[in-house]
C-alpha cells in the first residue's frame, strides 16, 4: 500500500540492517573484498533482514540494490586500540554507472585519546541519502591512522554497520 505525500509517494516501506561478522586490525579498503571479514543481513527480531522482497543483494564487497528508490542510509563503526590513533573513518563509496567509477558519499570518523596506554574505544556514525536502481552501487572503505587499531564486529548484534530505509519511490 502506498503512502502518498505532498510532492511523493512511498510504496512499500521497508528497511534491512547488514552488519560485519568479525573483527579485524588496520585498513579495510572495500569491507569484504579482501577477506578479513564478511558481511551479513540482520537476521535478529525486526532487525529487517528476512523481508520478501529485499533491499540489497551483497557480493564480494559491493551491495546492489533489488529494490528501487531514495533510501535513507545510517552506518556506524566501532573501534578500539591502546595506542593513538588520531583519526578512524567509515567511508560510504557510491557507484551510479554499476561499479565503473566510485564517489565517497560520506564519512564518519572517530579518535582516541593521544599518549596513553588504556584500551580506549572510539565510534562513529554517518548517514546520507541515495537514489538506489538497477545502476546504483554501495561499498565501504575502513581507513584508520594506526594499524594497531581493531574494527569490531559481531554476529549476533551490530556493531559496525548500516541500516538502510526506503523513504520515496524512484519516480513520485
């Protein structure tokens, strides 16, 4: 059933949260290209990930859409290390011609504390608004200043991740 706004219409309202599934040290150019970890939907109560007809598809580092629209995009990283480390960031990259060329979307980023020697924890968050369709193209770049420095993840809840949100069709 559509839900009709002024200048829109949503049809089908529908969310998927994917989360990564195990920890890993230093950069992570295109999260689960490379191997240190995997993505995978939500699969918790209402966490959105056994929805009929789905949001995305994932393969090989790289998301593609299944449903189309303007959707509505939260990420967040979570990290830790016991060093400095001055910056840690989470970078949503779009593609708009399947995967030919990538854009960076937005960020978030996070730091510890210089010069101490606890285990200290940093997060960020982002969001941003993407038209997705048959052309459109998600992927995430980790990037931190230290090496040293451990992105969390975990399977049974997120911890670094994102949610995604149809909020309008393709065409109202």
């Amino acid at each position: 059933m559509a839900i009709y706004f002024a200048n829109s219409e949503l049809t089908d309202p529908a969310g998927e949260s994917w989360r990564i599934t195990s920890n890993f040290n230093g950069d992570n150019n295109f999260v689960g290209y490379n191997g240190l970890t995997n993505w995978e939907k939500s699969d918790d109560v209402y966490g959105g990930g056994n929805l009929s007809t789905p949001i995305l598809s994932y393969s090989n580092g790289v998301f593609t859409f299944q449903t189309y629209g303007w959707f509505l995009i939260h990420w967040m990283h979570y990290s830790y290390m016991t060093d400095n480390c001055r910056w840690s960031e989470m970078t949503l990259q779009v593609s708009w011609n399947n995967g030919s060329n990538y854009d960076d979307h937005g960020l978030s980023t996070g730091n510890t504390s210089p010069n101490t020697s606890a285990n200290y924890s940093m997060g960020g968050n982002g969001t941003g608004f993407v038209l997705g369709n048959s052309n459109t193209r998600l992927r995430w770049n980790i990037q931190v200043e230290n090496n040293s420095t451990t992105t969390f993840g975990n399977t049974d809840y997120m911890a670094t991740g994102f949610s995604i949100v149809k909020i309008a069709s393709e065409n109202p």
